[in-house]
C-alpha cells in the first residue's frame, strides 16, 4: 500500500547536493551558487535594530508596501509606472518560481524549460501538475536557445516559456537581438514568459538585457536578493509584473504558500537599498575578475573548451574524458580535493561538462585549478 504522494515520489534530490553531500571539510568547494561574502553592514545593523524595535509581526501578504515601492522604482530603468502593487515579496527566488507555476499551469499544460537548468524548475512544473518540456541551449549557441529547436515543442497545451538569463548553470546571456527573438516566439503562441534574473546585477559587458520594458504584458520576472547582496539565507526574492491581474492571482498564492515574508528582514533589505545600493557593482567587479582567472586556466588544460560568461557566477566548461560520465569525473576530481557539480545535474544535455562555482577567492580558484590540471594529466586526458 502506497503511503506516499505521487509528487514527492516522482522528484528526487538534485546531482548538484549529492556532490556536496560526499564532500568532507577539506576541499576547495566550486559546487554551490553561494557567494563568499556577507550583506551590507547596513543591512544587517538594520535587521538587529527593527527586531529590537519590535519588527517581528505579520505584514501585507505581498510585503511591505515600502520595500515594494523601492522594488519598483529600481526597475524604472526598464519599465517606469511601476508602483508597489506590481511588487510580491517571497521567501527566495525559489518561493517565487513554485508561486508563479502553482498560478500558471493546470494539470494537462506543459511549460517549456531551459536545458541545462536550476534543478528546481521540472519538479516545480511537476508539483503543479503540469509536464516539463525542455528546449535545448546548446554550447555551439553560447547556451543561447535557438527559436527553430522552441518551434518543435511548442503545442496547444503550452501555457508558459521559462527564460534565465544570465544563467545557471551556464553563464549564458543575452544581448537585445536575442532577446527579441525569444520574446517575439512567446508572443506569436500567446505563452507567459516567466524570466528568472536573479543575477541581473552580475554582469560582466555591457546592460542587463532583461525582458521586462519590453511592452509585452505576459511578463512575470522573477528576483531574489541571494547573489547580488549575498542573502542567500536571509531567503528574500520577489515577484514583479506590469500586469496587474496576474499580480492579484500571485498575491493571492503566495498567501497560502508562506502567508508572508520576515518582518525585520523586510525593512533591512530596504535598508540595503536605500544605503548600500552599489554593492551589487562591487560584488559583480569581483566576480568578473574571478570569471577571468577561472576560464583562462580552464581553457590552458587538454581537453577543456570553456565559453568566458558575461554574467552569474558560473562556468561550464566542456570536460570529455574518454570512457567516463561527468558524474565519475567529478568524484575523481573530489578524490583530488575539488568539489564541482557533474553536468548531467543539469539535465541530459549537460553530460560532457562540469559546473564551477567561482565562489572562492582567487587564491583558492588557482590552487583549485592546479589540482583540475593535475587530475586531469592523471587521467591521461590529452
């Protein structure tokens, strides 16, 4: 007799924590998204200071209308006339993207999803009911998805694209003409774009080309605090749209999903955006000299072809060792004191490649490339 949901027992734990989980205290760690450094002061002052000031009640579903206020005017650079109603405050990024699938998809809808992705998307789609159909972004592209290859998947039960960029796993981002493309494909079959921007500040040339300004109203644009003010277990993101009815369903979900957000935290990150609002740029500077060092050692080793990312905080290089997955290179990597992720975490197209976190400091990216180099001259890889 079965005790258990199909749900719970149709998903399974991600590759990418199956690999830390295997890791002792020793190695230099590339596995998790997690940037090596603290909030704001300011912030975290701010977070000490509203608790003492009794900031530890329920607030409006949908967040402080404050906070809310000063999401929105941070995205008058895309899109102006935003106000707090167009702003959801959830709990991560990851509350956002279950809140937005659980609004969006009926049982019978598919949605269509990058691969390589963030593990997360399929078994949200899954938990909502929905299928997962995944649209290829393939290393020859830059991980950029080509429109011909989302043509062949598409039908009359899509209600959804999900687009990442920049991207993790791979780095990808992209420029305004691509953009464009993509939009015009969601737009020709009517479908919700949901984009997920959460490194929108880490970015290495040029803009963030985001989807939101565009003029297109099916536009849900997903965010988080976690990588650009380095949150990451303060568990904040947001949810925000142009379009207003869409917002009322998302509120309204989000209610019965965590009912609210943190108080105290709420008016610290407000803090941080109000008095630290240029320490995403510094973050980014740091990251983009990181992603420096990391693809040029990549790209010096045999065997190795690494694409140099224009934003996020990852690489994923192309690693082919004859007659071995990505998943048992990565466990002779970590024999040697490296913690990466295998490819195939991130879906069937990801095998061949490794995912590396550049979350470390440049010290511990070089002697975590020496040790790459040395394991990789052990497997005789030419």
């Amino acid at each position: 007799m079965r005790t258990f949901s199909d749900r719970a027992l149709a998903i399974q734990p991600t590759g990418v924590r199956k690999m830390f989980d295997l890791a002792g205290d020793d190695v230099i760690s590339f596995g998790l998204g997690e940037p090596d450094f603290q909030p704001p002061k300011v912030a975290i002052e701010a977070f000490y200071q509203a608790m003492l000031d009794g900031k530890n009640k329920y607030t409006t579903t949908a967040g402080l209308p404050v906070l809310r206020e000063k999401i929105a005017q941070s995205w008058d650079e895309y899109q102006t006339g935003m106000n707090a109603e167009n702003v959801c405050i959830t709990m991560s990024g990851t509350n956002a993207l279950l809140n937005l699938f659980l609004t969006l998809v009926n049982p019978g809808a598919n949605v269509l999803l990058p691969e390589p992705y963030f593990p997360l998307y399929g078994p949200d789609v899954s938990i909502s009911g929905g299928e997962a159909k995944y649209y290829p972004c393939k290393f020859e592209h830059e991980f950029i998805p080509q429109t011909d290859e989302l043509e062949k998947l598409v039908d009359e039960n899509t209600v959804a694209i999900l687009y990442n960029f920049p991207s993790n796993p791979t780095g990808g981002t992209l420029n305004q003409e691509q953009r464009d493309s993509l939009l015009e494909f969601a737009r020709k079959h009517d479908l919700w774009i949901i984009t997920d921007e959460v490194y929108d500040r880490i970015v290495f040339e040029g803009k963030h080309v985001s989807f939101m300004g565009t003029g297109y109203e099916k536009v849900l644009l997903v965010n988080s605090f976690s990588k650009t003010f380095a949150m990451t277990g303060w568990r904040i993101g947001y949810i925000i749209s142009t379009n207003l009815e869409a917002m009322k369903q998302i509120i309204k979900m989000q209610y019965y999903i965590t009912a609210c957000s943190n108080e105290a935290m709420q008016y610290a990150v407000l803090e941080a955006m109000e008095k630290a609002s240029d320490y995403p740029d510094i973050v980014a500077e740091e990251f983009r000299q990181r992603c420096d060092l990391i693809v040029d050692r990549l790209n010096s080793m045999p065997g190795v072809q690494c694409h140099k990312p224009k934003g996020a905080i990852y690489v994923f290089p192309k690693v082919e060792v004859e007659g071995m997955t990505s998943e048992e290179l990565a466990l002779e990597l970590l024999k040697d004191g490296v913690l990466c992720s295998p490819g195939s975490a991130f879906g069937p197209s990801g095998e061949g490649h490794l995912r590396f976190a550049y979350t470390i400091s440049r010290d511990e990216i070089s002697r975590g490339m020496d040790k790459v180099e040395e394991t990789l001259k052990r497997l005789n890889v030419k």
